[in-house]
C-alpha cells in the first residue's frame, strides 16, 4: 500500500464534571488526512490554514513520533483537510491527530490496539494544547462517549443513546493562538473537597446515564462546580447562553471542551431549533453571532 487516507470526528470534552476524563464524538465535522508514502522526508500540505512544520502541527507531530517508534524512514506526504472548526473547543487538533494515527497504522499494517493508538494521538495535542490530555482524541478514535484514566492508561468506551442530541453554538470570538493552554491557565490547583464531591456525583451520574441509555439523567448530570465558573468569564454572553437554552428545553449545558464553544445536552424530542435560536440569542446579548450545529455522537476514526 502505498497512500491511506482516514477520517476523524470532532468531538466534545468534560461533558461539564468529566475535565480531561470524558470525551463525545460528534458527527458535526470531519477532519480528513491522507499519508503517502514519498521522497525522503515527512512534509505536510494542506489547503487550510494550518500550521504546516511538523512539530506545530498535531498530525504532523503523530507521524513524526510514529515514525521515529517504528523506525521509519521512508519519506511521506501528509495530506490534511480541515472540517472541524480551529480553536473552538470541537476536537480539532485531536481530530487530525486521531485520523494521523489511524492512516498511518493501516499505511504500515501495525495492527495497533485502540488504547496505543490513543496514546499516539495524544501526543499530538501537545502541538496545541501545550501538554498531552486524552479526551478529545479518545472520542476521536473509538467514537462514542469515552472515559479516560491515565495511571494506568486506559480508555472505556461505552455507546451513547440513540435518542441523544447534542446542540453547539460556535461563537464569531477571536481566541488566543494558543487557546487550549490559555484556558487551561485560569483554572484552580486546588478545590475544595465538597465541590470535589458534588462534581463527582454528577460525573458518576453521566456515566450511569450512558450505560443505562438514559438521556435525561446524562443532561441533567451536566453540571460542573469547578471548570465552569473559572473559564466562563472568556465566553462573552455564557451565563446568558446558558439560561436561555434551559428555558428553551436543553436539558443541561455546559463549555464545550476548553471553549468557547457552548453545548446543549438534549433529547430527540426536544425543539432544536429553538434551543439554537435560545443560544443565540444568549450571545446576541453580548453582541456577539454565534454559528449553531445540531448535531449526534458519532462512530470514531476510519480508513476511507
Ligand atoms: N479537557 C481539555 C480542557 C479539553 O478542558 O482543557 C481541551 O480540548
């Protein structure tokens, strides 16, 4: 074989109490990477705008590392085409990682399990969250609802109800270069026990809510004590969002990932559209638009 293309989905992370343990895929966009094998050195091309130096580019940093794991040395071309949104707490990075690792473990027939693929993949969020956290790409890669522990490391997918539906609202915000490791900064290094426990109960509950299929006690389990209030000051409008998008029928809501997207957890028979208009409207108020999504978990990575 010669070329290998696969595709990644985007994804959410923390689900509100889950921070860097609980990953969505989300069938709202793709990222797409082909790896060929050419010439004498790894180069990366692409139509969008991203980083293309290897090291500052998360598919391009999986290969490299993949490669140098493996001992390859033959010179390849990594083609990247962008779906998912940059910089807005959709999985971007980790998406291109995960679909990096996935082209290049079937371009050399490695027959890696999904946990080292993960592994791999999540170097990759080094080029642009400044450290490695695994829930993104672990949604990515298996696709579903993910749970991530990393001592030992180790990922548990478990499959999302059908009747869960998933509401984004994309903020027209201009974010920091390096938004991840920004947001990251204004969080607490220490918590107070009882918000400990209460942000515990309610992940232990969306775990629950997946394993039973019960989509009311997932979103109703969608409230964090301790990430929330410290990074929504960096999403004009986010109280407002939130509100609305509760009276409008969502059934919890919470950042998407590191922001500044915001994400309604709601079932099939709520009214999409106007939890959307809701989010909206909640970011009017800080004058400010918003791209909305209505979208559902999705499978994980795969070869075309
Ligand atoms: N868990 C990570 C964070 C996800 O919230 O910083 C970043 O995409």
């Amino acid at each position: 074989m010669k070329s290998v293309v696969a595709r990644a989905p985007s994804s959410t992370a923390n689900l509100g109490p889950g921070f860097d343990v609980f990953g969505l895929a989300l069938d709202a966009y793709y990222d797409e990477i082909q790896i060929t094998k050419q010439g004498n050195e790894i180069v990366i091309e692409s139509l969008d705008s991203v980083p293309i130096e290897l090291e500052k580019n998360s598919a391009g940093l999986v290969v490299k590392e993949m490669s140098k794991k493996f001992k390859i040395k033959e010179g390849l071309l990594i083609k990247i085409k962008k779906g998912v949104p940059a910089g807005f707490g959709m999985g971007s990075s980790a998406a291109s990682a995960a679909a990096a690792a996935v082209a290049f473990n079937a371009l050399f027939d490695l027959d890696l399990d999904q946990n080292t693929l993960v592994e791999f993949a999540g170097i990759g969020e080094r080029a642009s969250a400044g450290s490695i956290h695994y829930d993104n790409v672990s949604a990515s890669v298996l696709g579903g609802f993910v749970i991530v522990r990393t001592d030992p490391f180790d990922v548990i997918k478990i499959d999302p109800p059908k009747d869960l539906v998933l509401c984004v609202a994309i903020p027209k915000i201009s974010v920091p270069k390096k938004k991840t490791e920004v947001s990251r900064g204004v969080l607490p290094q220490q918590v107070k026990l009882s918000d400990y426990v209460k942000n515990l109960a309610n992940a232990s509950a969306i775990t629950a809510g997946f394993i039973k299929k019960d989509v009311e006690l997932i979103g109703h389990s969608i409230k964090d004590i301790i990430v929330e209030p410290a990074r929504k000051h960096l999403i004009p409008g986010f109280d407002k969002v939130k509100t609305n998008a509760l009276q409008a029928g969502a059934l919890g809501v919470t950042i998407s990932g590191a922001g500044p997207s915001v994400i309604s957890f709601t079932s099939k028979f709520a009214d999409h559209k106007k939890i959307c208009k809701a989010m909206e409207k909640g970011f009017a108020s800080a004058d400010i638009k918003c791209v909305t999504v209505i979208c559902r978990p999705s499978k994980g990575a795969f070869v075309l």
